[in-house]
C-alpha cells in the first residue's frame, strides 16, 4: 500500500526571528519512500500566532521569539515600511 506524508523537512531560523519552512510531500511503500513531489515553502514571523503549528515551529519559536525579539522584529518592520516610497 503507498501512503502519501506531508512532512516538513527543513527548518530554518533568520537572523530576524523569522522561521523558514519547508515541506515535502513523500510517497512511501513498505518503508521506503518511492517518490517525492515537491516542496512547499512558508514564513512564520514572531508577529504570527503559531497556535495551529507543528510542535518543533513552537518549541522553537517558544525559545527564539523573546519580547525583545518581537519587539526588536516589529521595529524593522515598520523601519521598511517607512523607507518605501
């Protein structure tokens, strides 16, 4: 029987607190995966409710995503949106 995972399989934190992730879709029969198709990429930023996220994106966000880092994220954030035209 093939069962169809979506699993996420890399995760990355940016300087700036946001979370890279990427998540595959992987096609295994008995134990060995068959077939991969595509990826699928999303940003959680510390701005985001991370409620509904896997448990790793919490745990991780949890850590990195101190007041000051918000904070520190929310500033930026505004600095670009004041520097465009």
């Amino acid at each position: 029987m093939i069962v169809k995972e979506n699993m996420i399989d890399q995760i990355t934190i940016l300087e700036d607190g946001q979370i890279q992730i990427r998540e595959v879709m992987k096609f295994v029969e008995d134990g060995e995966v068959i077939a991969i198709s595509g990826y699928h990429r999303r940003v959680v930023t510390p701005d985001d409710d991370i409620e509904n996220e896997d448990s790793r994106i919490k745990a991780l966000a949890n850590v990195d995503w101190s007041p000051e880092r918000k904070a520190k994220f929310r500033q930026n954030q505004q600095k670009n949106r004041d520097a465009q035209p």
